[in-house]
C-alpha cells in the first residue's frame, strides 16, 4: 500500500495543524494572562505567593508545550512536503 499525497492535500493538512497549534497557544496564552491579573491585582499572602509560584511553574510547562507544538508542526509539514513531491514525482 503506497501513501498518496497530492502538494495541495499536503497543504491543507499542513494548514489544519497550524491552525490547531495557533488555537493551543492562544489558549495557553490566555490562561497566562488570567493568572497575570490575578495576581496583578494586589492579592497579598500565602496564597497569592503560592499561586504565583504555581503559575510561574505552568507557564514553564506551556512554552515546554509549545516548543514541541512548533516543532511538531515543522517536522510534519517537512515530511508531508516531502511525500507531496515524492508523489508527484512518481
């Protein structure tokens, strides 16, 4: 069984995942934000240090998410690239 990619499906699904890691990043982005004016907002204490703590810990773990977000969506549009013009070659 061959694997049949034309250059524009490779394109579309290229855009798909884009546009699916554009939509996790402007949700991680979001919550970053949030947790900005929570703790902007002159909440003092135990809790507001351990809040921030917490959030600086997950936004640690979002960029981590998102540079493998970005590297997924490099290395899938090299290969799908690559079988589109394997493809079109054959």
């Amino acid at each position: 069984m061959a694997v049949q990619l034309t250059p524009g499906d490779a394109e579309k699904n290229i855009g798909d995942i884009e546009a699916a890691r554009d939509r996790a990043v402007a949700k991680l982005q979001k919550i970053s934000d949030t947790q900005h004016v929570m703790l902007s907002s002159g909440w003092q204490g135990d809790s507001a240090t351990h809040y921030g703590n917490t959030s600086n810990e997950h936004n640690e773990v979002f960029h981590g998410i998102i540079n493998q977000l970005n590297h997924i969506v490099e290395l899938g549009s090299t290969h799908m690239r690559s079988v589109s013009s394997t493809d079109g070659n054959s």
